[in-house]
C-alpha cells in the first residue's frame, strides 16, 4: 500500500511552470515620481476609501499597455510643465516599472507624466464615489433615526410584556443588530470622509 501511494504521489498532476523572469516581475520595487498634489490625493483616496493597495493600483494602471501609449500619445507637455510637482515614492511590481520605462522609452514621454495621466483616468470613478458618500450619510441618518424609534419601542414592549417575555426579547435581538449595523457604516463613512474635500 505504502509503495502505491509513492507511486501515485510522483505520478501526480504536473505543477504550472514560472520563469524566473516571471518570479522577478513579480518582485515589489520603490519607485519615484514627480506629481502634482492632487494625483498624490487621488491616489491616497482610491487605496484608503475603496480599500485598493496603492500597489495593485499602479499594477493596474502601469500594466494596461494600450492605454499607457494612447497617454504617451496624447500627452500635453505644457500643462504638465505648469504645476507644482510633489517627489513621491510608492511601492510597485518591477514589472509594471519595466512597463512604464518601456512607454517612456519607445515615445520618448516622461514616466513621471505617464503616472500623472494615467491617475487622471480614475477622475470619474472618485466623482461618482463622492456622489455615493453623500448618499450613504443620508442614509445612515434615516438608519440612526429607525434604531432610535427601535429603542423606544423596545422600552415600550419591556414595560407591557416585561424583560423575559419572547416578543420582547425578538425586538431586542432586532435591535442589537441594527445597533452593530449602525456602527459598522459608520466605521465606513468615516474613512470615507477623505473623499469630501477632494474636487476632481
């Protein structure tokens, strides 16, 4: 039996095979960029309220080839020149800085522009998150307001049925979780207060 199960084992499903190029692009590198303040918030913004590390973010971005040409293609060198640039360091795969070099190399675009524009493209999606924070405090307003009425209609049943009494410990069960429901969006909306002064 014993000799099956060696058998079996060195028979098994062959692994998938990585390159060590594979392995390297892999690796996490530190890379510095030149930015204007508010592509640095922006980024801080997407990884902090939409719970995205920084590096998938540039992975994201860095590795969509088609689009980082079409901005190497596109890029107007005379706005970029007038803003106020901020040194920022983030951390990224050193496949997408091989992919940014490349761009940057092949148009002969700056890498630190490439980033910028590349940022800009998640202008729209921060837009729409603002518009879905101020939604949500409404809502959880309208939420504190129903577990507040909840209460007193739990005081109100504990006073007619007494404490022990199944109704009433059904509304205090209602109540707990609505209780837990309100603190955990409000955990949410006020991480997500970074977002409030930012303007596209």
């Amino acid at each position: 039996m014993e000799k099956y199960e060696e058998e079996s084992l060195a028979v098994g499903f062959p692994l998938p095979g990585a390159s060590s190029a594979d392995l390297r692009g892999r690796q996490s590198v530190r890379a510095t960029f030149k930015l204007s303040a508010k592509t640095i918030s922006a980024i801080t913004i997407v990884a902090t309220h939409l719970g995205i590390k920084q590096k998938s973010l540039f992975d994201h971005l860095a590795e969509d080839i088609k689009s980082l040409s079409s901005i190497a293609r596109a890029i107007n060198y005379s706005v970029l020149q007038s803003k106020d640039r901020i040194q920022k360091t983030y951390v990224i795969s050193r496949r997408s800085l091989s992919f940014l070099d490349k761009i940057s190399k092949d148009f002969d675009a700056p890498r630190d522009a490439l980033v910028e524009y590349s940022i800009q493209r998640l202008m729209p999606l921060i837009s729409s998150e603002k518009e879905k924070h101020e939604k949500r405090k409404i809502i959880f307003g309208e939420l504190l307001h129903h577990l507040k009425e909840g209460k007193k209609i739990l005081r109100k049943s504990i006073h007619l049925l007494g404490q022990e009494d199944p109704v009433v410990e059904q509304v205090a069960e209602a109540m707990t979780v609505c209780g837990n429901t309100c603190r955990n969006i409000e955990s949410f909306i006020e991480r997500g207060k970074i977002i409030e002064e930012f303007f596209p």
